[in-house]
C-alpha cells in the first residue's frame, strides 16, 4: 500500500495524507486502552502515516502520554508531531484558558508528557471559545512565538470549528500561522472547507482536516451520545447509514474516500480505534472504492446530502456559556 504525502503550507514539512488523531487515545470514542493504543501507534507509523495529532483536553493528559511512551525509541526524524493549548480540562469553568501564562505552562506541560524537547506544531484549541479574539493575539500568539523562538515548537497553528473566525485570525494575527486544523467541514454532510482552501493556499498556510465521518456520524455504528448535531441531522444520517447496511456497506468507507479525495488538503485526521479501522483507511486510500461502493456512494448524496450542508454552527459556544455562567452563579 502506498502513501501519499503533502507539502502542509509552507513549512517543509512533508506530512503523509492520512494522519493519526490522538483523540483515540482516551475516552472519548470508547474504553482507553494502553496497550492497544501503544500496538495502533506503531503499526501506523509502520504504514507510512508520519503526522501525529494530539492535545492536553484529549483525555486530560491521557493521549500526549500515550502517544509519548509509544514514541520512546522512535528517531525523532521519523515523524511529525502537532499538540495543542488553549483547551483542557473537564471541569466548565478550567475547561478554557487562552492567557499567556497558561499557554507557556500548557507548552511545558506537552513536551514534558510527550517526552520530547520540541513539536513540529503547536496550535490554539478551538478559539471559538476565547472570551474575546484580543485574547488570542494579543497573549496567546505572542507566547507561543516565544515558544518557537526557544526551540519548544517549530510553527504555529489554530484549530477551530469556525472558518470564519480562522480566516479573521490569520487577517489580524501579526504573528505568523502556518497552519489551519478544520473538522467535520470536508465532509458528505458539510464540505465548505472547499470554500477557503484556495484562501488559506493563498497565504501560505497549511491545511489540516479532520472528522471525515463527522464525528462518527458518517458511520453504521452512529455517533457517540455527546455529539453536538441536532437530531434532525443524526436522523438523515441513520437513514444514509440504514441503506448502506442493506447493500453491506461501511458508511465509514464511503466518507472516507469522499474525504481523502476532496483537493487542497494537506493531511487529514483519523482517529483510528484499532487496527482494521487503520488498515481499512489506507486500504481506501491506495485502491479506492469497489463498484458496488461507488454506486451506493452515488445513491447515498443524490438521497440524504444532495442539499444545504448539515452542520451544528452556533450550537455548542451557547451551550458553553450557558454552563459557564450557571457556574460563575453557583459560586456567588
């Protein structure tokens, strides 16, 4: 099986198209298991895969520890690594914290998880939910240059549901941002990522997808009971999903290749739970969809997502500052 890889921006760095997400080294797609995610980790450096993606609200730590003990032994060279700060803990009103002081602690505590002196990325966690924009260029950007400038990371990045907010960043930011991570936006049911990559390309910045089944929305097995999509969108979903079941289809797959072969994107995501899930992707990569795959995939757009993207803007920062004020109440 072959891997294909991809300039991300202007950075030099040669990332493979298919990515590790590290979000799979916790709690939230299922049970966390060390061992399995320790055998995951190195089979898909075994396939080619050379980009890593993790961050501290990824199991609280969890996914940058897993992923650090995996690497021990790995030379360094080998592999790519991004991380992140912005977003980490639990707890509504710990959950955020954009400050300068937290993110030069947030660096620290990274590459002390990960057991590494540097990551080649270092990206601000859904900035959608700083308290103001201000905060992000005026405290969170110049502290992670700072980081650049001391070798603890290599470029920098933001990571957000909102490509309008990224876009206005990158406008306004007088520090330079290599990268953008966008997810469930190149999807079956949303592709509007379509829409900016030419703008980002434009500026030299590199683009990162992630969520090719939405979360797990694009897939037979359905979403986990957190995901934020209303459940009109979780019900087109299942019909899609329904009708792959009768031809014995993975809805997964289909999304996937969709995905994987939609142009301007750098690398995208996967968080992969094992290792069929892994191999299947690469499978789906290097030889594409069957026949009968490709009619379903025809039937399944014309059917479920042949009209408005189906998307959950505007949904979870309410819901968030909602929670954070009924906190801030509680503790009045």
């Amino acid at each position: 099986m072959k891997m294909k890889y991809n300039e991300l921006g202007t950075t030099g760095m040669k990332v493979s198209h298919v990515s590790i997400g590290g979000a799979a080294f916790s709690n939230i797609y299922g049970s966390f298991d060390e061992e399995r995610s320790f055998e995951l980790i190195r089979e898909t450096l075994k396939c080619g895969v050379n980009y890593l993606e993790t961050g501290p609200w990824y199991g609280q730590g969890t996914s940058e520890r897993t992923i650090g003990k995996a690497l021990v032994g790995v030379p360094r060279d080998s592999y790519f690594i991004g991380s992140k700060v912005g977003r980490y803990e639990l707890k509504t009103e710990k959950m955020f914290d954009f400050s300068a002081e937290k993110t030069e602690a947030g660096v620290e505590n990274t590459l002390k998880l990960l057991g590494l002196d540097y990551v080649d990325l270092i990206q601000i966690h859904d900035v959608t939910f700083a308290p103001d924009t201000s905060v992000v260029l005026k405290e969170t950007l110049p502290t992670l240059e700072k980081a650049v400038r001391d070798g603890k990371a290599r470029y920098i990045g933001i990571a957000d549901y909102d490509l309008d907010l990224m876009k206005e960043i990158i406008e306004e930011s007088d520090v330079k941002i290599s990268s953008i991570l966008s997810y469930a936006k190149c999807t079956l049911h949303d592709n509007r990522l379509q829409n900016y990559t030419g703008y980002f390309k434009s500026k030299g910045v590199g683009v990162i997808n992630a969520a090719a089944t939405g979360m797990g929305l694009l897939s037979n097995k359905g979403p986990q009971p957190w995901h934020p999509a209303s459940d009109d969108i979780k019900a087109v979903c299942r019909k899609a999903s329904d009708y792959c079941k009768s031809q014995n289809v993975e809805l997964a797959r289909l999304a996937t290749w969709f995905t994987l072969n939609q142009p301007g994107i750098d690398t995208n995501i996967c968080g992969f739970f094992n290792i069929e899930q892994l191999k299947d992707t690469i499978d789906v990569l290097d030889r594409g969809l069957t026949e009968h795959e490709k009619q379903v995939l025809q039937e399944i757009q014309l059917r479920y997502f042949n009209n408005a993207p189906l998307h959950w803007d505007n949904v979870e920062l309410p819901v968030y500052k909602t929670k954070l004020q009924a906190a801030s109440d509680a503790a009045q």
